[in-house]
C-alpha cells in the first residue's frame, strides 16, 4: 500500500513536472550567473549631458566617528572641500549643512602635511574602539590620494612619543581646516 501511494502522489507524471520546474530554475540560475560573470546585463548608463561640468571629487573630505559608531545611520564627512575653496560643513547634531569657503592658504598648507603625514607611523593605541577621524586629500591625479585614518585619537596608551607627535600634527590639520571654514 504504501508504494501504491507513493506511486500516486511521485508517479511518472508527478517526476516529470517536478524535473521540469527544476529545469527550468536551473536554466534561470545558469543563464543569471552568466549575466552577472560577463557583465552583460539589461542595465544602461545614462551618459552626460554635452557640456555639463564634470561630477566633481571633494579635494578633502574630513570624518570624524564616535565611539559606538556601528549603532549610527547618520554618518556623514564633517567638511568637504571643493579644489576651488568651495566647502560643506556639517553637524554632528543632523543640522542641515552650511556652505562656504576655506582660503587657499590654509589648503595648501594643509596639502603639504597631509603628504607629509603619510610617512609617518601615528599607531593604534590598545584601545582602537574609541572613534576614527579620517582624512582624504583626492586630488585630480588619483596616483596622489592620500588617506589618513586615526583610530582612538584622543588616547595614547601603548603609543610612543613620535606616534603622539604625528597624531598631534593630523589633529592640528584637521582642527585647522574645520576652524578656517567661512559661512557664506
């Protein structure tokens, strides 16, 4: 009785419907991995309109991440700076962002020890959990990007005397630029 009943409900017409369905879902998993394998796809890219600026890259970009910050959706860069001095400043507080300027001297100067500090070792102290400010200076040629990041700044546990030093002067850089900011 029981193959009787499982000839009834697997018979030969049941077997066939089934390694249909299986067929044909393995056919649509091949022919996506295949889509997704060649880059060949039914996705488009609008091109940009003749004569429009070019999308620009922020020459800096500087975030700052509290501790807990995995916990936080609103992470966002507290400055970027345009190359042309253009700038977007914003709160930690979620105020709407404020436009204005960074002279060219302060840039510049900042430029020059950005890629000055990318030489030096500002280490991790024992406890790297405690927030992370970054600094990206992107300037057109990407071979030249540089990208600090400092784990735990305001901590020095474990650290020696020059990595407080090199975190001091990545501090000053940062404060500087945030404090050179002009509203408009």
């Amino acid at each position: 009785m029981r193959t009787a009943r499982a000839a009834g409900l697997f018979g030969e017409a049941g077997l066939g419907r089934v390694a249909q369905r299986r067929g044909w879902r393995a056919g649509t998993v091949t022919t996506l991995a295949a889509v997704m394998l060649t880059g060949t796809g039914v996705f488009a890219v609008a091109d940009p309109a003749p004569g429009a600026p070019a999308p620009s890259v922020a020459l800096f970009t500087l975030t700052a991440m509290p501790a807990g910050w995995q916990t936080r959706t609103d992470l966002h860069p507290s400055l970027e700076i345009q190359p042309d001095g253009r700038a977007v400043k914003r709160a930690d507080n979620g105020a709407q962002p404020v436009t204005g300027t960074v002279p060219a001297d302060v840039i510049g100067a900042a430029a020059a020890e950005v890629k000055a500090l990318a030489a030096v070792d500002m280490g991790t102290p024992e406890q790297a959990d405690k927030g992370t400010s970054i600094i990206d200076y992107m300037p057109q040629s990407p071979d030249q990007d540089v990208h600090l990041v400092v784990y735990a700044p305001e901590l020095g546990d474990g650290l020696s005397d020059d990595q407080k030093a090199s975190r001091k002067r990545f501090d000053d850089v940062f404060q500087r630029l945030l404090n050179a900011f002009v509203p408009a």
